[in-house]
C-alpha cells in the first residue's frame, strides 16, 4: 500500500536524506491515505505535513480549533491538521489512541 511506503519513508529519512527528529509529539500508528489522496497529492507535500503534524504544528486551522488540538494532545483526543489551499487542501487526522492517521481530501 502507498500509505505504508509513505510511511516507511518518513520514518527512515527526512528531506535531506537523515533521519527525522525526535520532536514527535506522538506517535502516528498506522499512516493510511484515501484513494482520492494518493492520485491529487504530491508524496513529498505529504511526508511533510505528516511531519508538521507529529511535531504539533497543526497547519492552516483556527486558533480554537489548535488549542482543541493541543487539549486532545494532552487528554488523548483526536488530532486533526489542515495543509494546502484551494484543491490542494487536505487533512491529517489521527485518532485518539494513536492507531491510526489518516490523509483525506475534504471531499473523501
């Protein structure tokens, strides 16, 4: 699965070909994507964000809706971040015991 490669991918190196910071916040699980994702999303955009996600920087989202994350980080709650504009807009959802994160586009 695409997902599981991405996956491996980013625990193996970052965008310099080292291996990634131990800046994680939690742990990601299982990182799935949905079709729709895998075909519109460039893999580096997304290795990325997954990035971005795990280190608690939530992305283009409300204040409010970073300080729920921040509280779900704490609390154990789901954790959701947004990235890219327009078409290019998608989502990282992790789930609140960290079995599972999943990229989808707004309209999956």
């Amino acid at each position: 699965m695409i997902a599981d490669r991405l996956y491996a991918s980013f625990l193996q190196e970052d965008d310099h070909g080292e291996q990634p910071s131990s800046t994680s916040r939690f742990d990601l699980g299982k990182v799935v994507c949905t079709g729709n994702a895998t075909l519109r999303l460039r893999t580096e955009e997304v290795l990325t964000a997954l990035r971005r996600h795990a280190n608690g920087d939530w992305g283009d989202l409300l204040p409010e809706d970073a300080i729920a994350n921040d509280l779900a980080l704490e609390q154990g709650g789901r954790l959701f971040s947004a990235y890219g504009f327009g078409s290019d807009r998608f989502w990282v959802i992790t789930e609140a015991d960290r079995s599972l994160t999943a990229v989808i586009l707004p309209n999956d």
